[in-house]
C-alpha cells in the first residue's frame, strides 16, 4: 500500500509532524526517516524505517503484528527478521550493500558496520532547495577498522553535515585491544586448560546474544579442532548467517566441552561484573564435569590498568573476562571522526540523548573538538552577523564570556578546596579518612556488614586485602555499586598500596636468613591470603612516616602540585633530622627509594 501510494499520482498519504519527544539521535534531518525506533508511543508521522542491525536494542518494539511500515536493512538482517521474529515479510524491504538505492527521492547507501552479521552504516543524501544536498552518516552501532577508509562511498562522505556516531565507549579510558588479540586470548586459554584436563573433565562456557560473537566461536572451533555446542534457538540463527550444521556447530552436548550459553548466564556485567558461581556449579554438577571455565566477551567487563583478561575466580571455576567488543573504543571513535571531519557530531548511545543539546551529549562532543569541521559553524555566526542579527552575535559573544568567568570561578573554588584539604591533611599528618555526614545512612548491622563486603569482594580482582575493602564501602556508605566504582577509578593507588607493603613484607623476612619468603603471589591478579599484609596497611596508616594514597576527587595535576608542596615541607623537617642524628629506622629509608618522586615524575621499579 505504501509503495502504490508513492507512485500514485493522486497519493493521499499524508503524516502529522514529527514530535519534538522524539529523540533526535533516531531521525534524519528534513526526511522522515527513522533509526532503529519501533518503540516509540506513536509513530504514524513515518512509514520509512531503518534497522542497522539485528540486536534487541535495536529491533525493540518489533512483532509478527507489525504493520506501522516498511523496514529497510541489508538481506541478512531482513532473513533474521522474518524467519526469527516473524514479521510478514511484506513490511520488510532488503537494501544491498554498497550500491545507491532511491527511497523517497533520498540517496541511500548501506556500508558495513563491523558489528554483528549484516550491521550496516547508513548514508543519507539528502536533497534540498536550490539543488543542494546534505549528507549524513548514521554508523549504527558500529567497530572501526582501517579498511573503511578505503570505502569509495564512505569517501563520498567525507565532511558531511552530520555524522550519529555510536558512542558507546566514548571515554579516554576505553581502550579496547583488538578484536584479534582477544580472540586469542580465548584460544590460548582453551587450547591450554582442555589440554591440561584432558576430554570430559573441563567444561568451557562462553556467554553470545542472541546474534553476534560469532568470529570467537568459530575460532576455537577451527584452533582448538573442536566443535561448538548451542541450543536450538542459537542454530537456528546460525543456520540463516550461513553456517548450520556442519564442522563448527552442534546441539549434541556429548559432540562437545564447549558450550555456548545466554548473556546473564555467567553473571550481570552492568553497572560492574558480578559472577554467579552458584549457577556454574549447578551446571557442572548436572554435566557431570570436575572444572567450568567461562568467558564474558564484552568491554564493559574491561578492568583497563593491569592486566586486559582479569579472572575471576573460586574452587574449580574460573571466569575470564574479555574486553572483545563489537564498538569502537575511544582511540578508533576519535580516528572515524577525523577521517570523516563532519559539521557535527551527535551521539546516539549514553543517557539524555532526547534534546541534542543536553548537557550530556555536549560533553560528549568536547572529546572530538578539533576533529570536527569547526568552519561551518562560524561561518553561520558570520552569516548572522552580515545580515545585520548583530543582537544573536552578541548574546553567543556575551555566553561565551559568562561559561569562561563561571569556569573560572569554579577552577579558583577548587584550588582553594584543594589547598584546604591539602592543610587539614598536613597538620593532622594521617592518612585521608572519609566522614560521613549528615546525610549519612546508618551503619548496617555486622552481619549485612560482612553480606556487603563478600559482594564487593567478588567483583574486585583478588589481590585487594579485606581492610581496602572495607574502607571501600564505608567511604561509600556502604553502597556497593558505588565502592566497586571507586575502586577501578582508582585502581592503581590501591594496587600500589598492596606492592608496597609486598616489599616491605619481603625485606623483613630478607633482614633474617631463617624467614624464607615466596614472592609467587605478588602479581596484581594473584590471590592475597596473607592476613599480615592487611596488619601492615592498617598500622602503617597510622604512621606519620608513611601516607596511604586514597581515592579522591582531585585530579592528577593538581595532586602533583600538591605533593611537591608536602615534599618541600618534609625537606626541612628531614634535615633537622639529620642534623641531630637519624633516629628513624632504616626500613624508612628504603621506603624513600622506593616511593616515587612526584615531583620529578619518577616511578618506582615496578614492571607496568
């Protein structure tokens, strides 16, 4: 009906506004196209839909009852969509890859997306008045690798007017490694173990949606010369991308020790990673397996500093988390958008996205100034300017202004805190300790005490002592999702606390030749059993010697400075000292080795 009606002379079809509710990220400008949006209360002001790819988040709202209109995607996606969910195939229209398809008088072109089987990037050219087109790029949600560029449709686009940019991993510390390395990493460990145990004794369980991570699966199918275990559902999606049943799959699980199994099966991954070690037990002991090792192949599991496959760990289980996404990271984010050096940038994936100018999204775009074409944007300013709107010119000059001298006020507030700060610290000479206020909770019983800590204990890396812990979740108020968070914001300042005291630990037992010492558990993601070293951490705070880097709101630079200021001050009070003769033990020397110099940039020996 919707085609007849375009190519009818007398069409009657008409649409209503598109609300101003409706998110900007899920439409394109002067069409009335919509992306990845089945959702919404009321769509009928488009019959013109796109699906980027075949993920839940993406096809939300789709049913076998779907008539709202027609669904363009790549021929991939539409087979999922009909034969999976069922949707009459009458709404669904498959577009080609790489080749310029007309639908409503708008250029269209669908790229891959390196995301999942049949993700696809959106090309929009769209006309104007005057014979004038604006081209947009709507990546989807998409990972960036160096053949795009070599894209000739892709190159069309380069310094289109906007680009919708998947920006889920869009923060400085998202550094994923490549989908390659942890693939191998995958491998290695399963090739390892499996040898190891030998057939029938150790299970593999490796956590999939619905569709994607299909590359991790026929990797060890094919290194590992083993096949692939999944259920009737996860076939059956297999069978439409093109593998069935063959070498790599099957749903025989005595054909195989690797199974696939549901995302949330091996634990809930957001707001942080939390095993479920109960259901993996459940499972071993019903498969009749003496050992289950699982893998979570996704970066929101990425504990960034140390090690990039931490593991978890108890009994016989182990869970390997591993930072293979299907997104870009920040680096690739950064590299797309200054190929493509768009007009704007608007973010499609984060929270407050419903107003394009929220704050939120703002902050988001600040990461790609400089990238950007900035040009186009003052040439509208002088366009204002030259039509004599010299009143808009001054309100953005005297904005401008207001944000500078508020961010200067509130730069001067937080040096004066600091400085604050840094005094009460000084003359206390103890280590920080967090107050809670008067909006405090109440403490918990010593029993939902002890319930708290075990959690948080679970979702950190194992070389985190009990005392660290516990000063975690008190400075937290004993929110878990809060000190979980703390902690990998700051995590080398605690794995630092630990090494020290590790070296301290040994130079004891080194200073007597009948205290032999094992130094095989000092690694950041080895286990830490040795109550002594929470003894050492708790009495050394109390030292005026020696302070405990906490976790803090301060940045970086300014605790630079503000160490260089504490290290003047102990200059003068270490040369009285010594003009008397030294009187401190001489551990404490070799504790001024070690530590690092701030003020010079220095670091202490430790292998990164």
């Amino acid at each position: 009906l919707y085609l007849t009606a375009l190519n009818s002379t007398t069409s009657t079809l008409s649409f209503p506004p598109i609300p101003s509710s409706f998110p900007t990220s899920n439409f394109i400008p002067n069409t009335r196209f919509l992306i990845d949006s089945f959702r919404h209360p009321s769509t009928a002001f488009s019959a013109s839909y796109f699906l980027s790819h075949f993920h839940s988040d993406q096809y939300s709202g789709l049913s076998p009852s779907w008539s709202k209109g027609i669904i363009f995607c790549s021929h991939l996606t539409s087979l999922l969509l009909i034969q999976t969910l069922k949707i009459p195939p009458r709404f669904v229209f498959a577009l080609p890859l790489n080749d310029p398809v007309l639908v409503d008088g708008c250029e269209v072109i669908l790229i891959d997306a390196n995301h999942c089987p049949g993700s696809v990037q959106l090309l929009f050219k769209v006309p104007t008045k005057n014979g004038i087109f604006e081209r947009y790029v709507h990546t989807g949600d998409f990972r960036y690798c160096n053949p795009m560029k070599l894209n000739s449709y892709l190159i069309g686009f380069v310094g289109c007017d906007a680009i919708f940019l998947d920006t889920t991993y869009c923060d400085p510390k998202c550094i994923l490694p490549s989908q390659e390395e942890s693939i191998d990493y995958v491998v290695s460990v399963v090739d390892r173990i499996g040898k190891e145990f030998g057939k029938r004794r150790v299970l593999f369980l490796i956590a999939t949606y619905v569709a994607g991570k299909e590359n991790i699966l026929v990797e060890v199918a094919r290194r590992c010369k083993t096949k692939i275990c999944v259920d009737g559902r996860k076939m059956e999606i297999l069978r439409v991308l093109g593998y069935g049943d063959g070498e790599a799959f099957t749903e025989d699980e005595s054909e195989s020790d690797v199974h696939v199994v549901g995302w949330s099966v091996l634990g809930e991954t957001w707001p942080y990673f939390r095993p479920n070690f109960v259901i993996m037990e459940e499972i071993m002991v019903e498969k009749g397996y003496e050992k289950v090792v699982g893998f979570v192949p996704t970066g929101w599991t990425y504990e960034v500093k140390r090690n990039k496959f931490a593991v978890q760990t108890k009994d016989t289980f182990e869970i390997h988390l591993v930072p293979c996404s299907e997104h870009s990271n920040y680096d690739e984010l950064k590299e797309y958008v200054k190929f493509l050096k768009p007009k704007k940038v608007i973010p499609t994936v984060g929270m407050d996205f419903e107003k394009l100018e929220s704050k939120h999204a703002d902050e988001l775009r600040k990461h790609f100034d400089g990238l950007i074409d900035e040009m186009d944007n003052k040439k509208d300013l002088l366009m204002g300017f030259h039509r004599g709107n010299c009143e808009t010119v001054e309100k953005v000059e005297r904005n401008a202004n207001e944000e500078r001298v508020m961010e200067r006020n509130k730069n001067m507030f937080e040096m004066k805190t600091v400085e604050s700060n840094d005094m009460d610290v000084s003359s206390n000479d103890v280590s920080y300790v967090h107050k809670p206020d008067s909006q405090d909770s109440t403490i918990p019983s010593e029993e939902e005490r002890e319930r708290i800590i075990e959690e948080t204990r679970d979702s950190l890396p194992k070389w985190v002592t009990r005392d660290q812990i516990l000063d975690l979740v008190s400075s937290s108020r004993w929110n878990i999702v809060e000190a979980v968070s703390n902690f990998y914001e700051h995590e080398i300042e605690f794995y630092e606390q630990v090494s020290v005291f590790r070296t301290f630990e040994s130079a004891s037992h080194a200073s007597s030749p009948n205290s032999p010492i094992s130094l095989s558990n000092s690694g950041p993601f080895r286990s830490c059993t040795d109550e002594s070293v929470n003894t050492n951490l708790s009495q050394v705070s109390k030292s005026p010697s020696l302070k405990l880097t906490r976790w803090s709101n301060i940045s970086p630079s300014k605790r630079k400075k503000n160490a260089e200021k504490r290290s003047n001050k102990k200059v003068k009070s270490n040369s009285k000292l010594e003009s008397s003769g030294s009187k401190q033990p001489t551990i404490t020397s070799f504790f001024s080795k070690l530590l690092p110099d701030d003020s010079k940039g220095g670091k202490t020996g430790r292998k990164n």
